[in-house]
C-alpha cells in the first residue's frame, strides 16, 4: 500500500502506510531472528521474506542490507549454501554505499563466517577484521564475538593459533550476554577440539555450552552442540550411545536442515559397520543435505562414510567411486579430513595420492608404520579406527586383535571381513560372531542388556543395578545406553513401556 501510495503521489496514503509498513518490517525481522534461534527455520525464512519485502517496500536501504544479511543465515540454516553466500555478499554491497554503522559490520562478520563455512578462509579472515575496524562495532559485543569466533575457526584450518581467538570470542559473548553469540562460540569451540580428537579437553565445552543454550531456549545451537556430541561418541566407541543422541535429535520437530547432516552420517555410518541396510537412507539424505550446503567440510566427510559403507558391503569400483568423488572437493586444508581421504582412496584401490598434509595417524599408517599407527589411535581413544589400521595388515595377530575389537564394538560388517582374511592366512580357531542367543533375539539385546532391562522396568537406579549385577557403574552405563538405543527410547520410562508393550519380559 505504501509503495502503491507513492506511485500515485497520494501523499497522505503515504504518510499512513509508509509508517505501518516500517513497523511491520521490524517486527517479521526480528521475529525470524528469535524463530531461528529456536530452530523453526521454515518460519523463519517466511518472517524474513516478508519483512525484506516491506523494507524494499518504503525505501529503507540501511533496513534492507540488514535483513538481507539475516536472510543469509536463514537460508545457510536451510542447507542452501550458494544462496546464502550471494545474499552475504548483496547485504554488503547495498550496505556500502551508505555511512558505516553497526549494520555493516554485522554484514561483513556474517559473510566471514559464510566464506567460512565454504572454505574461503583468508577471505574470511579478511571479512572478519574489517567487521571488527567499523567503530559502531566496538559498542557491539554480538559483532566482535562473532567476527573472532569466525576468524578463529579460519586460523584453525589455516594452521595458526586460534584457541586464544575462540576463548576470547566466547569470553566477550558471556561477559556481554549476546546469547546467539556465545552459542555460536560454544559450538566451534566444542567442534574444533573434537576435530582433532582432543575429546577430553572440550568436554567442559559441552557441558558448559549445553547448559548454557538449554537454560535460555537457544534450541538452535543446543541441538548442534548435540550434534557435535554424536561425533565423539561414535568415534570413542559409544556407538549406542550415537545411535540414540541422533535418533533424538533426528526426531525433532521443524530440525533444520543443515543439522540434519551430522546426525544423519552418524547413524548411517554406526548401521554401516555393524551391517544393517537401513544405513542407506541416511546417507543418501545426509548426501542430498550436504551437497545443498556446498561446503567441502559438510560433503566429503559424508562421501567418505559412503565410500566405507560400500566397502564394507564388498562393493569395491563404488567405495574408489566415493572416495574419489570426496578427492574432488576443494582442499579444505584440514590434515584430519586430508588423512582419512588418503586412506580411503588406498583401501579402495584408487590411484590417486594424497595431496596436502595430513594428520599423524594417517601419515604413519601410510609411511608403512601401521602398530604405531594403532597405538596412536588407540591413544587417542578411537578403537573402531585402531582396529582397521590393523585390519590392512596382513599379519594374524593384528588381524585377531582387530577382529576382539570390531566384535566388541559390535561392528559386524568389519569384523566378517577380518574373519574373511585371516582364513585366507590359514588361520585356524578364528572367533565365532555374536552368539546365538543374542542373534536370535527380536531386538538383538543381550543376555545382559535384557537383565538391565528388567532392572530398568523395575525403576532401580544404575548404582542399585551395578550392586545387583556385580558390575561396575560405568559398565551399567554402556547398557542402559545400548538398551535404550536398541529399544529405540529416548529415556527409561519409554524404555519400560515399549518393553511391556513388546512383551520382552515375559
């Protein structure tokens, strides 16, 4: 009506609608703001929408950049990654022209954190320290944490100090309370220090960040903190415990798309090992997600999980396929990732060769020094990985140690491969898979996971079930979180109930 007014010189239509337009703008955009912070990302793209429409509508260009960069976000939260960077970079270029103000400095901190994302990362860099020389940011804590919670992920990949760039990042948003901010800084921070398996030092990340998030309705970032979390169990061995963290998080109402990725590789890859078909259609989503993101770190990781999931499978030509399609991702300049795509490009019988530098473990594995390899892993405390390193030697005691650890772990699909080796090595006595009353058991629980069980229905606390059972409390630990994610139950109430419903007590 506004801007219907104005064509027709209506100048007192003007003044009555061009004034409602401006209020109506500001509350869809800072609606979608809040509706993003609470993952209910569809709604939040159609607040902005409508707010850009308005700001477009009576003429407000400062307005305008700023909701095209909120926009940006929205649209990156919504795995549309090519056209969240194109509006980053609109937002700056209607934004420009006009008297710097803390609009532009939030522009550049948000297309710092997109060329990012996309593995631009000296061009982030570079965006990130503009944000923060515009003198409106300096009363902006949001703008400054952001901005070096960017830079910092950057220098992480760029191989520079970057845990002092984070701390303060993070250190600012708490001290300010920017609350989106700090639950920003909360997940790279728990990111980065699992990136590198350094899984104890962020543990206080975790706890710290999630209490955080969860006390203020940051459902947002809560959930990716989750998320992340998902990484460090499968990677440690506490595949159960993944499975059920990602099929809670899966189970989200409105989840954005771009969370969905993690969550979805680690389900496909823990069903991958252990052999279940259903691992296909979360790969072939987390695929589809990835992919719309157009980020090398979110696609190739996920094309390596593929890449496994056919080799496991004995598909060798489409696990090369996988790991060569991850191959042609551009260089993130991440050693880890660099690593497990050597590896894997090597296992599958690809010609390629690595062609950056790559991470300790994968390096030693390659130079042909593979026990210490295993041990390094060991060290770290990635079993599953310790144990395919042994795996591709060819030698039977690495092959037994790496079968004990694959049948613990309850990676079925590994393990058959290693059974399959050793008797091509003559091996004699090689140890039997799960036995039989588990395999015969509708849910696959077994003889211990049903006693557990019993004693969960029974409403005893873990410590009484250890005492029970003469087990340890940690030990009870890894049940209860093998039952619940073999029942498909996010808690122990829904554990008992679905238990009596399926009558696995009787």
């Amino acid at each position: 009506m506004a801007f219907h007014a104005e064509e027709a010189d209506d100048v007192a239509a003007v003044l009555r609608y061009a004034p409602a337009a401006r209020r109506a703008a500001a509350l869809y955009v800072d609606l979608a703001d809040e509706l993003l912070l609470l993952d209910r990302i569809e709604e939040a793209a159609e607040a902005i929408g409508r707010g850009l429409e308005l700001w477009r509508a009576v003429g407000d260009r400062r307005s305008e950049g700023d909701a095209t960069r909120r926009l940006s976000s929205v649209l990156w939260h919504l795995a549309r990654g090519q056209e969240a960077t194109a509006a980053a970079e609109t937002a700056v270029a209607i934004l420009e022209p006009l008297l710097a103000g803390i609009e532009l400095a939030r522009a550049y901190a948000n297309l710092a954190a997109r060329r990012m994302m996309a593995a631009r990362h000296e061009e982030a860099t570079e965006a990130a320290q503009r944000a923060q020389t515009i003198p409106a940011a300096q009363n902006a804590p949001d703008v400054i944490s952001d901005a070096l919670d960017t830079e910092a992920v950057s220098a992480f990949y760029l191989g520079r100090d970057w845990a002092g760039l984070m701390e303060r990042a993070l250190r600012i948003a708490l001290d300010h309370n920017p609350h989106a901010a700090a639950g920003r800084a909360y997940c790279n921070f728990y990111s980065l220090y699992g990136h590198v398996r350094q899984f104890a030092d962020g543990d206080w990340v975790y706890a710290d960040g999630t209490v955080y998030c969860d006390e203020r309705d940051i459902t947002t970032y809560a959930t990716f903190l989750r998320s992340e979390r998902t990484k460090m169990l499968e990677q440690t061995g506490r595949w159960d415990e993944a499975l059920a963290l990602s099929r809670e998080i899966l189970d989200m109402p409105a989840l954005a798309p771009a969370t969905r990725v993690c969550p979805l590789n680690r389900t496909g890859t823990i069903l991958a090992r252990r052999g279940d078909p259903a691992a296909w259609e979360h790969l072939d989503e987390a695929m589809t997600l990835a992919e719309g993101t157009g980020e090398p770190l979110q696609i190739a990781p996920v094309r390596l999980t593929r890449a496994e999931a056919y080799w496991l499978e004995g598909r060798i030509a489409e696990a090369a396929r996988e790991a060569e399609l991850a191959d042609d991702v551009p260089d993130p300049g991440d050693p880890w990732l660099a690593g497990a795509l050597a590896v894997w490009l090597r296992r599958t019988g690809s010609a390629r060769r690595p062609r950056a530098e790559l991470a300790e473990p994968y390096q030693l594995l390659l130079n042909g020094n593979g026990e210490k390899a295993a041990q390094l892993w060991t060290d770290l405390g990635c079993p599953y990985e310790a144990a395919l390193v042994r795996l591709d030697a060819a030698e039977e005691g690495a092959l037994r140690e790496a079968l004990s650890t694959f049948t613990e772990l309850g990676a079925a699909a590994a393990a058959r491969i290693t059974r399959q080796r050793l008797r091509a090595l003559g091996a004699r006595s090689i140890p039997a898979g799960p036995r039989s009353a588990t395999r015969g058991d509708p849910l696959g629980l077994t003889r211990r996971e049903r006693e557990v069980l019993a004693e969960i229905c029974a409403g005893q606390t873990n410590a009484a079930i250890a005492a029970k059972l003469f087990i340890s409390a940690k030990t009870v630990d890894h049940h209860v979180s093998a039952v619940l994610a073999k029942l498909g139950a996010p808690n122990r109430n829904t554990a008992a109930a679905r238990a009596a419903k399926l009558g696995l007590l009787s």
